[in-house]
C-alpha cells in the first residue's frame, strides 16, 4: 500500500516536472502554440498536486504518533509544505521533521536534577526527649522573634515543659500582635486549666458516694488538683482564691483529727496551724475523720503549709510546716519554705540561718541556689 502510495507520488512529481521543461523548452516552442504551452503548465501543476497529496499522506504515517493529530492540521501543513517547495520540499520533510521528530530530546545537565538516594538502613531524624530551648530562650523568642511563624514554633514547643514553666511563655505569647500566635497561647493554656478542672470537679460529684473508708484519698487528690491549677498559675485573681480555699477545706477534712488531740503529743504538738488557720473545722467532720481511726500524714501537714502561705497566712503555715516536721517529713524539705516566712516577717537573720542549713548542691542555675549562694555568701 505505501510502496503504491509512493510510486504514485514520484511518478506525478516527475511528470510534473517534465511538462514544466517541455513547456518552457525553445525547441519545443516552434511547433506548440502558446495556448498548447499553457495546457502544459496547468498539467504539470496538477500532477505536482496530485504527487503532495500522495506524498503527504507518506510523510504523515511516519510521524511519531503525538504529532499526527489533529489529523487534518497535520496532513495539511505538509500538504502546503510539499506543494510550495517542489522538490526540496520532499527533502526537507524526508530529512529534517521526519527523521529529526523520531529522535529524543536532548536534555542539558543544567536541567536535570540529581538526587542521591540515602543508603538503607538510614536513621530517622533525631526528637529531642527535652525541648532544645530553655525556658529562658522561648520567651526571648515570644518577645522579639520578627517572624510570626517562629513565633508560633515557640508556643508549640511549651507542650513538652511542665505548665508552670510554659506559663511565662504562653503569658508573652497572649499579648502577641498575631491572632494565631495568641489563640495558641490561650488555647494550650486553656487545655491545661480544663484537664486539672474537670478532674477535680469529678472527684468531688462523686464524693458522697465514696465509702468512708476511702474518703481521705479522695479529700487528698482534690487538695492536689487544686493545687496544682494554683502552682502552675493557671487561675488568676478570685478563681485563684477559690481553688486555694478548695483545697484548704479537703485538707482539714484530713487533718480534722488534730484538732481534739491534747498539744503535748507528737501530731497535736502544733495543732494551732487548725486553729489559726482555720479555727473552725465542723463537728460532724471531726467525729467522721476520728472515726475512721486514721492517722494523718506528713506530706498533707506540707501541702497545708504551701496552702496557707500562698493564702499569706504566714503564721498557720509556720506551724503547719513544724507539724509535717514533726510527722517525718525532713528538715532539708521545710527549710526553704521557713526562710521564705522569715524573709516575708522581715527576720532576715532567720532566713539566713534556714538557707545556710541547705546542702551545697552546687546547682548554681536554680533559683533556689542562686538565693543561698547570694545569703551565704
């Protein structure tokens, strides 16, 4: 079929070519009239026609196949291509689109990009166990870091230290100009408020129903969660006030028994951090908590000093602090907490005195040994 297809094409563009010669050859033109002559020209001129035709639909089936469609903008180009150019016009189309379009595309280097892959087994990227800043470097970031983003990254890294630490950050961060820097600050800080809520607040929905044997764990455990919302400073202003008496009112639940033991025995020794920090503990309560027979411990006596002081009942704190002494807690625990009463009481001799008491741990980055290193010093 193509073999035909192009022997009819050569044939048509030969004779073509031939009436072209004869037409304008002189010892042709003794005997032809000029309208003969013309006959000739219009021939040649249909036989190259003829041959393009042919030609074309050669040259169109040797195309790569994504430049054959459209089929009839392909076939008609080379059409006009071939008819225009009689001759070389086959040449052109056999040597440079036929022959150069099958060819691949050359790539320059410049283009071509070259990844080396990782040999197998390749370790995963390193996560930090510990955030890689400081507490110190995040808030610097929060206050001056000219990108939102980095910024952002900041807050995002509080998740991994504790509340009380990230509550300078997410304070910095509350007043960014930003909104998304901002509702992540309040949002992280939020959470955090919610889960110590709620906790509480379902211990103490289900309190009534807890037998009486096991109520002092409960009073506990709230006195604890209230507490912490206080120390890590997530309640401010009245609800701060509120969770402290909160917490106050379940540790005299468990400490309610103190309160009717004579003042010469080891754990009513010291029994006016009840009654002047709480002089009034309800009867029902005390005669429950007696009861129950159980004996109070040094760690509760600790907690309800920390809960008074920050109350800034500084003297039912002091005793509340001899009483967890007194029920085993170690001098080394209390002795800051002593020295900050005599610092508040303005007696700056005993405050110096608690602090020299301490071990020289030798961690001159903490607060607490910076304070004793400056009083001992």
């Amino acid at each position: 079929m193509y073999r035909w297809q192009m022997l009819v094409g050569v044939s048509a563009e030969a004779l073509a070519a031939l009436l072209l010669w004869l037409s304008g050859s002189g010892s042709m033109a003794n005997w032809m009239t000029s309208g003969t002559a013309w006959g000739f020209v219009f021939a040649s001129v249909a036989f190259h026609s003829i041959s393009s035709y042919y030609l074309a639909g050669i040259f169109w089936q040797s195309l790569p196949r994504r430049y054959k469609v459209p089929v009839g903008r392909s076939l008609g180009f080379l059409f006009a291509f071939l008819w225009i150019l009689p001759v070389l016009g086959v040449l052109g189309i056999l040597w440079s689109i036929t022959r150069a379009l099958k060819r691949p595309r050359s790539r320059l280097s410049k283009n071509v990009e070259i990844i080396v892959l990782p040999e197998l087994p390749f370790s995963p990227p390193a996560i930090f166990p510990v955030p890689p800043y400081s507490e110190g470097a995040l808030r610097q970031i929060v206050s001056f870091a000219e990108r939102p983003l980095k910024r952002l990254k900041a807050v995002m890294a509080t998740r991994y230290m504790s509340p009380r630490q990230a509550m300078t950050v997410w304070s910095k961060a509350t007043r960014d100009p930003v909104d998304d820097v901002r509702l992540l600050a309040y949002a992280m800080r939020d959470d955090n408020e919610k889960k110590l809520t709620d906790h509480a607040l379902a211990l103490i929905e289900v309190l009534p129903k807890v037998p009486a044997r096991a109520r002092n764990a409960h009073y506990k455990m709230i006195a604890a969660l209230c507490w912490e919302l206080v120390y890590h400073r997530l309640v401010q202003g009245a609800v701060r006030q509120h969770w402290l008496q909160t917490a106050r009112h379940h540790l005299e639940l468990v400490l309610a028994p103190l309160s009717s033991k004579p003042a010469g025995t080891a754990d009513g020794a010291l029994s006016t951090a009840s009654t002047t920090a709480s002089p009034a503990v309800s009867t029902d309560v005390g005669t429950d908590a007696t009861s129950r027979g159980e004996a109070t411990d040094a760690e509760s006596w600790l907690l309800y000093g920390r809960v008074l002081f920050e109350s800034g009942e500084l003297e039912g704190a002091r005793s509340a602090f001899l009483s967890a002494e007194a029920a085993g807690i170690e001098r080394q625990r209390l002795l800051p907490w002593l020295a900050e009463i005599a610092f508040q009481e303005r007696r700056f001799v005993d405050v110096k005195h608690y602090l020299s008491m301490l071990p020289q741990s030798g961690e001159k980055g903490r607060e607490l040994a910076l304070v004793t290193a400056w009083w001992n010093k």
